[in-house]
C-alpha cells in the first residue's frame, strides 16, 4: 500500500494512495479527505472475525469503515486525535502487535484486529484502557497522544510503562499488569496501574498522558460550570 505521513509529528495525517480494486479499513470518524470515486462500507470492527458481532463494552464503538477505489487510483486520508503523531507498522504473518485500542487508525484488509482477546473483553489493562490484538499481513497505522517513544528490548529486559502512556508492544514480549508500587503509591502518586513488559521486542510510548489532559481541561471550564449551576 502506497502512504505518506505528513505533518509530523504533532498534527499527523496518513495519506493512503489506492490502485484500482484496492481497499483499505479504517476507523470511524478518522477520514479527512478521499477522491470521489472511493466506494465506503460500513461494519461492526468484530465483522473482521465474523464471529463476535456488534458488542458495546466499556463504552467502546467498534464501527470500522472499509474504502475501495473505483475505476482509477483513489486517495484518502486519515488523522487522529487529539494532537500526536502517527505510526506505520508492517505485519508478515508471523508476530503482531498488542495496541491500544485508541491508537487504531487505519489498515490493510489482511490485517485482523481481534476484540475477542482477553486484553480487551476483559479490561485487563484497567483504568478503562483497552487492548487490541492485531495479526495478520500488510500495513498497520497507529496514532499517539503526543510523540511517539520507541524502546527495543532484549531477551531478559523490561520495561515499566505507566497504562496511559503505553500504546504498543510486540506479541513477542510477556506483561504483567500491576499496580504502580503498593496502595499508597498507587492512590497518592498520581500513576495508578502500570505495565510490566519483558523482552524480546518493541514498545511503542505517548509522551502525553490523555487523562492528565481531560483534567487539564477540566480545570479550565469547572469554574464556568459551577457559575452557572449557581
């Protein structure tokens, strides 16, 4: 598949150049822009495996929409929000990629994006942070809140990522979810859950923390809030 990211690295945005007959997935409410004869279909993500069906855990929406071109070369693109940078991954066939499931942006239709794993239907990252498990072959596109962070890691090495800055890691590496030290810290110092990923294989990090920014916000429209609650 033909791409280019423009933009980098705080207003990212993939650009996919599509053959005729071609295709590409896409998360819902991603596309910027697209040629007029790019044909859209619309699915439930789980349609993927065709075995889950539509599901709405945790608040999540698993609407996917798939682009063809038409009769011609087609273009379109994709950002993400907030404000971050985007990645191209390349899947063989062989190892994939547990990612967050905010970061999907868009993918090759040989690529399966497996909500039926127990990262996501289970929560187990906490902190209402859902995982994808992604296989299959072609071109992965994912976003980050911020910059990206990227960290390699041998066979034995690990890695300590607080859960709201972790967007990727290879299905090569072992984790383990567990609370950032004990009760005290977990409750006091502001972190929370974190993960602990052992090598082999690499991990993806946002420099910006989403929940620190909805407080951010917060702060900043509280005060209207409560004025005219008055």
């Amino acid at each position: 598949m033909d791409y280019e990211i423009r933009y980098r690295p705080s207003n990212s945005m993939v650009v996919l150049k599509l053959k005729d007959g071609e295709a590409a997935v896409g998360e819902s409410g991603a596309m910027t822009y697209m040629s007029p004869n790019i044909e859209v279909r619309t699915r439930s993500r789980s349609g993927i495996l065709g075995s889950l069906g539509l599901k709405l855990l945790g608040g999540q929406s698993f609407w996917v929409n798939d682009y063809f071109a038409r009769g011609g070369q087609g273009e379109i693109a994709f950002v993400s929000a907030p404000l971050g940078d985007i990645e191209h991954l390349m899947l063989d066939g062989k190892n994939g990629w547990i990612i967050r499931k905010e970061s999907y942006v868009a993918s090759s239709p040989t690529v399966n994006l497996d909500v039926k794993w127990e990262g996501f239907t289970k929560g187990i990252f906490g902190q209402g942070i859902f995982m994808i498990n992604v296989s299959g072959t072609g071109d992965l596109f994912i976003n980050t809140f911020g910059a990206i962070d990227r960290h390699v890691l041998g066979h034995g090495e690990q890695l300590i990522v607080d859960n709201f800055h972790l967007v990727a890691f290879s299905n090569t590496c072992t984790y383990h979810v567990e609370r950032f030290g004990g009760i005290k810290e977990t409750f006091l110092s502001g972190e929370g859950m974190v993960t602990r990923i052992n090598g082999p294989g690499e991990v993806f990090i946002q420099t910006k923390n989403p929940r620190e920014f909805a407080d951010w916000i917060w702060t900043l429209i509280e005060p209207r809030v409560q004025s005219r609650a008055r």
